[in-house]
C-alpha cells in the first residue's frame, strides 16, 4: 500500500471508548471484546496503569496494571504519553493513572475505555509521530456513549455501599461534567454525529436489547475502519 511515494508498513488503530461516569462504558467493552468478529480482527485491549491499590474483583494486567508509586516515579518519561493524578476526597491520598508508549505496539489494533483527557493526549501524540515518521500510520478513532443523567445516577447508585461511597459518587460525576464540557470545545469530533471517523451511540439503559444494540452498532463502526 503506497502513499504518495512512502510506503505504509504498519498500521495502529486506537478505538477509544468515552463517556462520562456510568455510561455504560465497560459493560460496551467487556461485551464487544467477547463478539468473535472483534477477536479476528486481532484488536486487543489497551491496559494503562495506575498506582492506586488492587481492588479484590480486579485482575493485575487486565484491569489495569498496577505499580507502586516508587516504581511509576521510575519510569522512563519519555515512554509516557500522559498521566493524571486523582485525590480521594475521603483519605486524601493520591494516585496516578497514566498510559506508556511502550504498551502500543505498532501495527496492532486496541479498544481501550479512556477519560478525555487521554484520548485529548493520545490524539496529540499520535499526530507527532504522524509528521515524524512516513513508514507508520496511527489512527485514534472516538467510540463517543452518550447516556442521561438519570440512568447514570440510576447506575452509580448500584455501587454505592457506605456515606463514603455517595461523596465519592457525587465528586466522579461532578468533576467529569466539568471536563467533559471543556473537552468538547477542544475536540468538536466528539459531538459530531456526521463525522465519519466518531461513532457515537446513546446508551438509554441496561436492558439487554438495548446493549446488543449499543454493541452492534459499535461493531459495525470498527469493522468498516479496519476493511476499509
């Protein structure tokens, strides 16, 4: 496959899947990575780090990869394309979750779920290395779940155990409208229904239709990118 005069040898697309707190985002992953037209396409799952502590229903190198502080600190800076740090409002303490460069391999493909703020990074990132390199092609594709208010409170609400866990709640929801609202200046493809590299899909409920749906949608959405 040519370009002008340069040939392509690799190709590495990102699907990113966003949405603000309780959208329904990992439920649309976990279900998309079980379609075996998914896992034909070889598209793996992007796993980025965190040195926040392992909770007991997750798996270290499919929920995130966990690392302490120290060894985050450690860490190359060059290899890191960004990181965000998070304060708990109840203990105070701080943690980070951040993605490596060393984790994309060139010429695969990755669904991952992102905050806007990664996916606002990646995307810069991925244009850098566009204009520095003639020999690698980086695609970084917006999978954009838009859910009300309503149902994601009605969500949330499941996971919320102790008073801890409302303050919690209520700061996730509050400070991602903020970025979210800010994010989209910024990125005007995330609310773009008629742009054909952003899928956006509205997510009503948790009902088993509606995430077939949601699902096959999202499906046809990646297929047509990686056959095109």
């Amino acid at each position: 496959m040519r370009e002008g005069e340069n040939m392509i040898y690799n190709t590495t697309n990102l699907f990113c899947i966003i949405g603000k707190p309780y959208s329904g985002k990992s439920t649309l992953m976990n279900e998309l990575l079980k379609r075996e037209n998914i896992t034909n396409l070889g598209i793996k799952k992007l796993v980025y780090g965190t040195t926040r502590e392992q909770r007991i229903n997750e798996v270290n190198g499919e929920s995130y990869n966990f690392v302490s502080l120290s060894e985050f600190e450690n860490i190359n800076e060059d290899d890191i394309i960004e990181s965000r740090i998070y304060d708990d409002i109840i203990t105070g303490n701080s943690y980070y979750y951040f993605t490596l460069k060393s984790d994309i391999k060139l010429g695969n493909n990755y669904l991952m779920e992102c905050t806007i703020f990664q996916y606002e990074e990646l995307k810069k990132w991925i244009m850098i290395r566009q204009l520095r390199s003639s020999t690698n092609r980086m695609n970084i594709y917006p999978i954009v779940i838009n859910s009300s208010i309503f149902e994601r409170l009605k969500r949330g609400l499941k996971n919320v155990h102790a008073e801890d866990d409302v303050y919690r709640y209520i700061d996730k929801i509050l400070s991602e409208r903020f970025e979210f609202t800010t994010a989209i200046k910024n990125n005007p493809e995330l609310s773009d229904y008629h742009n054909p590299d952003t899928c956006i899909i509205e997510n009503k409920d948790n009902g088993f239709v509606q995430i077939s749906i949601a699902v096959n949608n999202i499906e046809k959405f990646i297929i047509e990118k990686l056959t095109k």
